[in-house]
C-alpha cells in the first residue's frame, strides 16, 4: 500500500512539473534581436552585400514567442525600411545558453521593384546568466529568400550577426 501511495505521489509531481514547463513563460529576446546596435551582415542573390539593422524590437503582448521587430536593410546603396516579426518555434535551455529555432517575415516598405519581403528560418546560441537572463552575447543566423513585392525577383539570402 505504501508503495502505490509513493508511485501515486512520484506520478502527481511528474504531471505538476510538466504542467509547469507548458505554462511557463519564455525568456523574453527583445534587446538580442537589436544585436548590441551593430548590423546583421550577409548576401543577398549569389554574392551582393546585405546588411539589415534591427531598430525596434518588442515581444508580443499575446504571445510571449512572437516579436515585433523593425529597422532597415541595405543592398549597395539602396536603404529600405521594414517591419515584420520573428517567430520563436523551438527553444532548448542549458545552464549557460538558450539554443534557438524559428522563422522571420520582414516585409520592406515601398512599392518599386526594389522593395519586398524577407522570409525564412533562423537558428541561434544565445548566452544567459545564472538567472536564465541573456547576456547579450549570441550568434544568430537567418538563412531564407527576398522576393520583390511585384514578385519579379527572388533572391536567396543569408546573414548573421558579427
């Protein structure tokens, strides 16, 4: 009898804890995606220079693995701005980092043919204190496609921070 109590016991915790882990809010990557103010550096097509500067980043108020992020990206010497979010969809934490997974939809302003959207996938380390807290150190990589808004252009691109 003592050992069914015991079992019962063991079985009531395991369900408590993983009812927490579902519950439980995620470390909050807003100032990460700024990247210290520097740009993301990358290509854009089979070699052109792209930049992108984040300016604005803010987590979702509805849900706490979406973010809204803004700045502007610039090829050659064309600067755009954009705005669009970063979407967290898989998260392994460690003691000293948070391994990340997700995709990015940016959409640049403007109508011309230079204009467009950025969508892809994103993989990132990003270093934590002992409280779980980013450092700010991280390395995050975006690996997707530009498509000019009159979908006349479509560009592979890569870009990560310095």
């Amino acid at each position: 009898m003592l050992a069914q109590n015991n079992f019962k016991d063991k079985i009531s915790l395991l369900l408590l804890f993983i009812c927490s882990l579902s519950f439980s809010q995620s470390v909050d990557l807003s100032a990460v995606w700024i990247n210290g103010g520097q740009y993301y550096e990358g290509k854009i097509n089979t070699g052109t220079d792209l930049k992108l500067y984040i300016t604005h980043s803010s987590q979702s108020t509805e849900a706490d693995l979406v973010y809204n992020v803004a700045g502007y990206s610039t090829v050659r010497t064309n600067a755009t701005p954009f705005n669009g979010v970063i979407t967290i969809t898989g998260q392994k934490k460690t003691k000293s980092e948070v391994i990340i997974t997700g995709h990015y939809s940016l959409s640049e302003e403007g109508a011309g043919r230079h204009s467009g959207a950025f969508k892809g996938d994103l993989t990132g380390f990003i270093a934590v204190n002992d409280l779980g807290n980013p450092t700010g150190d991280h390395q995050t990589s975006f690996s997707g496609s530009w498509q000019s808004r009159d979908a006349t252009l479509l560009f592979k691109t890569n870009w990560k921070n310095k």
